[in-house]
C-alpha cells in the first residue's frame, strides 16, 4: 500500500454524487429508448440490465495493459512495463503508485524547501540544500533475508540507495548464516515430522539443516565471549573514573553499554563476507536496528552464554534514542517497510517523533479487519502521526 492518491480516485472523489443517488433508476423506460423498440423483453430486466448509465468523469484514466508491440528500446523496456502498471489495475496500480513513493523520497532535496529566518544558516546556500536529501528508512522481516530477496536487499545496501534499517533476529542471523552454509529449495507441504526426525528445519518452501544454526553458534558464541570482556573493561575503567570524580553525579563520565545496533555492526565487521547485508551495513556506516534481537538464534546463544557467564548486558534504551533522534533530526524522512509487526511498528513510531513520515511504502498481506498494525492502512497511520498529512 502506497501513501498516494491515484489520479483516477482524485478524479472520481471530485465528482462524488449524493449518497442516496443511484446510476439505475427504477422507472419505466422512456418512449424513445433504444430498449423500449424491443417489446419482447421484460421493461424491469430491460430497465435493470440495460439501463443508461452516467458518463465517467472527465479526465478518468482508461484500464489498460502494457504494449509489448510499441514498447521502447530494450534499456528502457522495464522502466515502461513498471509506468503501464499504473492503469494495469489491482495491485499492478498500487505497485506502481509505490515505486511513485520511493522515487519522490529518492528525488527530495532541502533546495525544495525555501530558506526562512530562524532556520540553520549553515543550510542557507543552494548547493548545500541541493545536497541534503530525505532519510529513508528500510525495515523488513527476516522472510526477506531467508529468500532470495536478501541479494536484492545487499544491492540496496552496498550502493547507500537506503540509510538505516530495521529488522527481526533472523533478519539479522539468517543473512550471517548464509555466510557460511546455503538455505536449500524445498516444498510447503512436506511432511513437518519427517523433518524433525532428519534435523531439516523448514521456512515455507525453504529449508534449513540445523548444521547451519550449529556453524552460527560455533561462530558467534566466541565473539559473544569477546564482547563481554570489551563490556567488562569498559565498565573497570568507568568505574575508576567514578571513583576520583569529586563533582556531582551531573557530571559522571558516559558509561560504555552494548546496544543491539551495536552488536549487529560489530556482527558485520566481523564476518568480513561480501555476500553479507551486515557486512555492508558495518562497511558503509548504515546502522542496523533490531530491538527483539534476542528472539531467535542469537538469544540462544546469549541464554546459553548466560549460564556460562551471566553479566552481559543489551541496552535497548539507548537504541530507541538512537532511532528517535535520526528521524527528529531529518529534514525529510521515506519509510519503505517489507512485512509488519515489530519492523512495520518500530519505523513508523520512530517517524511519529518527528510527526510523521513524509514518504511512506507499505508490502505486505496483513488484513485491516483484526485490528493488528500489521494490516493498519496508510490512512490508519495518518490519524497517528505515523505519516504526514
């Protein structure tokens, strides 16, 4: 769902009749209908089926496909199909009406907006505002890593096309394990028992050996490991310098804590791996965030690591002033959000901080009907803050 209006709906809002108006009317045929010179049908089914109807308004767009017979040069054949599915109808339009969405937030620059007294007059020159463009946040769930989508998604993040992300645990885990074993195609009807027996965890028609999740832990537990000792002589030296501090407590130097975009950056640094989202997340300096990133794999190893050495902490207040802070400090923002609940969520509250997303694209198959954010509608968030108005 794209947070734009169609010309066609604009069109038709604009020419809206009364509600108690109808295009049928009961009443008998008039003397000098086509339909009345034909006496051998019933004037009700006549009047009922044949019935004249009002004209469409002016301007309305016409339904129509793509025309492979007139199509452009094959370099430009793409950028065509993707304009056609504007008139396509059904979801063809709302695909279209997103890639709009994403084009404007890609396209906004500070130069749009004039310079006021009261603003920064660090931003005043043209050629810095042509320089600031909208903050755009990426948010998926971890489905997207586990298929094939996750090349799609490196694309974006190799090339800077997006500028902060947030995700689920296995967002994060899924794209690390690739790394070191693959994800195999399966079915969605195989037998879930048979399964459990061989070790094969199955993700719809994709298919996970637990050798891979074993690889992760070997991986991952030691780098746990070495990020609790990094905490534990972070905390050693603060607490010295507590300890000599004869201020107030106003004045007590920051005290080091992990946070899970922290842990997921150091996570991309570490597996060094090109094939890896995280990688080029760390590399270009995007940061990652997942505040349930204990609900998967990593949490086991973390549950694990506790009873060998509890201590280690996640600050996830301090992620949420992160986020916050980035969409405060924006001078535009676009969301792109793949899938709903805690990602979908997450990215439009950090936008409510700032009254809302400028630029808003939802993917994903929640219905509207149960309540859930999931399936909130773009208008839904409109009432919050979430987007705009």
């Amino acid at each position: 769902m794209a947070e734009s209006n169609s010309d066609a709906r604009t069109v038709l809002d604009e020419h809206k009749a009364d509600e108690k108006q109808t295009v049928l009317e009961e009443k008998p045929l008039s003397a000098n209908s086509t339909v009345s010179a034909k006496p051998h049908i019933p004037s009700v089914s006549a009047s009922a089926v044949l019935g004249e109807s009002a004209s469409m308004p002016e301007g309305t767009p016409e339904c129509q496909g793509h025309n492979f017979s007139t199509s452009k040069a094959e370099s430009d054949l793409l950028d065509s199909i993707m304009n056609s599915f504007r008139n396509t109808g059904f979801q063809a339009t709302n695909l279209a009406l997103a890639v709009e969405q994403i084009q404007k937030m890609r396209d906004w620059r500070l130069s749009s907006v004039p310079w006021k007294e009261g603003d920064d007059p660090s931003l005043k020159p043209m050629d810095i505002r042509e320089r600031v463009r909208a903050r755009i946040f990426f948010a998926y769930t971890s489905n997207q890593i586990s298929s094939g989508q996750r090349e799609i998604i490196r694309f974006l993040v190799e090339h800077k096309m997006v500028d902060l992300i947030v995700t689920t645990a296995g967002g994060i885990e899924e794209d690390l394990m690739k790394c070191f074993q693959p994800t195999f195609m399966g079915d969605f009807k195989l037998n879930g028992r048979e399964l459990r027996k061989k070790g094969i965890n199955r993700i719809g028609n994709l298919l996970v050996p637990n050798k891979n999740y074993c690889q992760f832990e070997d991986w991952v537990s030691p780098l746990i490991e070495k990020m609790h000792d990094e905490q534990d002589k972070e905390w050693m030296e603060w607490a010295k310098k507590v300890a000599s501090e004869t201020d107030s407590n106003e004045n007590l130097p920051p005290k080091f804590q992990w946070t899970p975009s922290k842990v997921i950056e150091r996570l991309g640094r570490e597996i060094d791996n090109e094939e890896s989202v995280l990688y080029w997340a760390a590399k270009n300096d995007i940061p990652v965030f997942c505040p349930a990133l204990t609900d998967g794999s990593v949490g086991d190893m973390l549950y694990f690591h506790s009873y060998k050495r509890p201590g280690f902490c996640l600050d996830i207040a301090e992620d949420i002033r992160r986020i916050n802070d980035l969409a405060v400090k924006s001078h535009a923002t676009g969301q792109i959000i793949l899938g709903g609940g805690l990602v979908k969520h997450h990215t439009c509250n950090a936008n409510l901080m700032r009254n809302g997303a400028d630029y808003s694209v939802y993917v994903n198959t929640g219905q509207e009907f149960d309540g859930s954010d999931s399936g909130a509608s773009p208008e839904e968030a409109l009432s919050w803050g979430k987007i705009r108005i």
